[in-house]
C-alpha cells in the first residue's frame, strides 16, 4: 500500500467512530494546551524577570568598606571609611575587566519646592559615570551634570519621576530651584522612567547629584573617621577648627558663617565615600573584575597578607541568578505536571487503539487474506494512532495559545508566545503517536489471517 492509500484508509476508519476519535484526542488536546501555555507563561516571567534584572544594572557589583571596632566593640558593616574616590579612579585605571565605576555618598535629606516637600527613598551623590554604571544613560529631560560640576562641588541635581509627580506635578523642573536640606540645588535633568528593581523598591525615587555636593554641602562631612560615630559632623557647627593657636586662645582668623562654609567647603585630607559601584564588561569577567579589585584595593589600603580586607564586594548577579532559577524552577515543575496529562492521553489512546484492533479483527484477517502483509497493516495502525495525536496536537495548540492570551488580557501576567513550544508540540504530538499506538500495531500486524478471520 502506497501511503496515500494508507492516509486515506486511516482517515476513513477514524470517521467510522468520529466521537470515540474526538474523545480519545481529548487527553492530548488537554496535555498539549496545558504545555504550551506553561511554556508561554514561564517564558514571559523569565522575561518579565530579566528585564527588572537589566534595569538594575548589567553586571553590577557593589564595594562596601569594612566594619572597625574600639575596645571589641564593633560599629557593624560599614562603619569604617576605608573607600575613597581616587580607589574608584585606580579600579578604573588599573582594573581592565572593569567598564566603569562611580562612587556613591548617601543621604537622606529633606527635598522642598515651593510649598511640597518630599523625603526620597534614594539621595545619591556621585559621577556622571553612575548611570552608565546603572545603564540608566537615557534622560526623560534635560541633561547629566558633569565632572567640572563633580570637582567644583556645584550645586546642580538630575531627579527621578517620582520625584517629579510629587514636587512639580508633573510640570518640568529643568531649570527650577529645589533645597535639598536648606541648600538650594538647580534641576539640570529628568531621569527616564525605570520602575520598581527586584526588590520592589521604586528606582525613580531618586535624587542624584555631585558626590562632592552631598557630601561637603548636604551631608557636612569634613573629615575621614576610624568609626561610625565620628565619621560625620555638621558643616555649620566645624567652622574654623584647626586655625587656634594654642589650645584656649582666641581664634586667629574670624569662624566661617555657615553660609559661608556652605558656598566655600574646606579641604579634606582624606574625603571618605559610602560605597562605589561599578560593572564588569561581561557576565564573565565578574569573577576576574573581583580578583582584580581585591588585589587592588589590598595594596592601596596596605594590608598585610593573613589580614583580612578592610572592604567587602557583593555580587549582584547572585541576586539575579536566584530569581531565575526560582522562576525556572517554577516554570519546570508546571510544565511536568502539563506532561503528565499528555502521558495520559497517550495512554487513552494506546487503550482505544487496542479496543479498535480487537474490534476490526475479522477486516484485518480479510486484508491479509487478499495480500496485505504485516508491515502494512502495522504501518496503518501506526497512521491512524499518529494523525489522532496530530489533531489533538493543533488543538491542543490553539486552545493552550488562547489560554496564555487570556491569562495576559485579563490577569495581566507576562506571556511570550514562543516558534521552539509551537514545533515541539507538532513533534511530540506525533512522537506520542507513535510510542503508544505502536504496540496495537503491532499486536495487530501479528495475527493470524485464518484466526483473524474466524474471530466473532
């Protein structure tokens, strides 16, 4: 038999039992709908997941100084200003899997317009290279201050949209005048929307200005510190402190005012930052920007082997990579139980295709009578089992695509349809045809034609 003929027998002795044939391509209609919608919605978390990742940043890591204690008494993380800007400009110099780095200072001021105020969940001071570090380089409105305003301490801001709803009501601030803890900072850009990270935290709630400006103007911070409760003092209350004398004699020079010290901050000998963040030029260069780094930062700290660093580095793609797999691991565990029910209706139509052998023994025996051979009545069995898993397969298809759009229209999950779930489904469709209509095949193509044609 040529397999034209064998497609059109098939088909015809499937329409002799047309509800037994739509009830037996139920199981695979139901097991191939609930696959592709599982693949559909995973696919589209995995992508909902990886774009919060990539809007925290490419290959971030996070330089945080060390803890120092007094008398075995620590001050926790943090607490020792061991981080300076010139370790950022030699990671960038002399660390080539680094592609940029910049140094952060925290606060958490006050922000005031007119008769709004507003506290903002992130008060940043740091370089134009922050937001390059961030991938954040797009601006909604105006523009990045630049390193000229970084060394001159200038008083210039970029703020995030959330700022810009609560302060200005959506009017555009470039070029308006804020105070940002009494001391009044210029609006020069508007940073591109960017939403919640990972973690649920609103990333355009932010104020970024020069590192230099936050800490000299906002912060007050005059001076490096061994611990945490010396690390800052107030710019308005410093004054002059080192221009006495002797100890109780009048001062030689007249105190700064605090506006004043404000417009004009002294020097430091050693201007200590809050962290430094930087981003490694691959995913694969993060290990060997972290050796590079460490090396680095242990000489120019002077640390002597067996001492442990007076720094610490986080990896931020650990946090990444536990979000992944958490999802994979999600979308994996749905996807078994979708291919369980496939197994099912594999197994249905194994049974049915048995029950179809037995019932067709005598048509069997009289094909085999008149010259059919074995091998044509196994690869009959075979078409019919395979185009039953076929059909339900383009079903299955629809009905699990349908599923994953309605699942997105109505409860607004991430869903990415996907061209390898759509041939996979054809392919296992006619994989699970073949496996379980294989053996009433050939149980078929094994009887005896003068048996077969007894049977009643």
């Amino acid at each position: 038999m040529t397999i034209r003929k064998t497609l059109s027998t098939a088909v015809r002795a499937l329409r002799r039992n047309i509800t037994r044939s739509a009830l037996t391509v139920l199981g695979i209609v139901i097991g191939i709908a609930a696959v592709i919608a599982m693949m559909e919605i995973g696919k589209g978390s995995s992508g909902s997941i990886a774009k919060t990742i990539a809007s925290m940043g490419a290959n971030n890591l996070l330089i945080f100084p060390g803890t120092a204690a007094t008398g075995g008494v620590s001050f926790g993380g943090g607490s020792s200003l061991t981080l300076t800007a010139e370790d950022c400009d030699a990671i960038l110099r002399e660390c080539p899997a680094v592609a940029a780095a910049a140094p952060i200072v925290r606060a958490r001021p006050q922000i005031i317009y007119q008769d709004k105020n507003w506290v903002p969940t992130f008060v940043y001071g740091s370089t134009p290279a922050y937001l390059e570090v961030r991938d954040w380089t797009q601006l909604a409105e105006g523009d990045i201050f630049t390193d000229a305003d970084v060394r001159n301490a200038s008083r210039v801001c970029v703020v995030g949209q959330t700022l810009v709803r609560e302060l200005f009501g959506g009017e555009n601030p470039v070029g308006k005048e804020i105070r940002v803890k009494n001391v009044a900072f210029t609006v020069v850009g508007v940073l591109a929307p960017k939403g919640a990270n990972a973690f649920g935290m609103d990333q355009d709630d932010i104020l970024l200005a020069p590192w230099t400006t936050i800490k000299y103007r906002v912060s007050g911070s005059s001076s490096g510190s061994s611990t945490a409760s010396t690390s800052t003092t107030a710019s308005s209350t410093t004054g002059n402190s080192a221009d006495t004398t002797y100890p109780g004699a009048p001062s030689v020079f007249p105190a700064q005012s605090s506006t004043q010290s404000a417009d004009a901050p002294m020097p430091v000998k050693f201007a200590n930052v809050d962290q430094v963040i930087m981003s490694a030029r691959s995913g694969t260069q993060i290990q060997p920007a972290i050796r590079e780094v460490t090396s680095l930062l242990r000489e120019r700290h002077r640390l002597r082997p067996g001492e442990p660093d007076d720094f610490s580095i986080r990896d931020m793609t650990e946090s990444a990579n536990a979000l992944a797999s958490t999802t994979n691991m999600m979308t994996n565990l749905l996807l078994a139980v979708a291919l369980i029910s496939l197994v099912v209706g594999g197994v249905g139509i194994m049974n049915i295709m048995l029950v179809s052998v037995t019932e067709r023994t005598r048509e069997i025996g009289l094909r085999m009578a008149v010259g059919a051979r074995s091998r044509d009545i196994l690869r009959q069995f075979l078409t019919e089992a395979t185009l039953l898993c076929l059909v339900g397969g383009l079903l299955g298809l629809a009905l699990g695509r349908g599923a994953a759009v309605m699942v997105q229209r109505f409860l607004k999950w991430p869903v990415e349809s996907s061209v390898e779930a759509i041939v996979a489904s054809i392919v296992v469709s006619a994989v699970v045809g073949i496996v379980f209509g294989f053996y009433p095949a050939w149980k078929a193509s094994r009887l005896d034609p003068i048996e077969a044609l007894r049977y009643e």
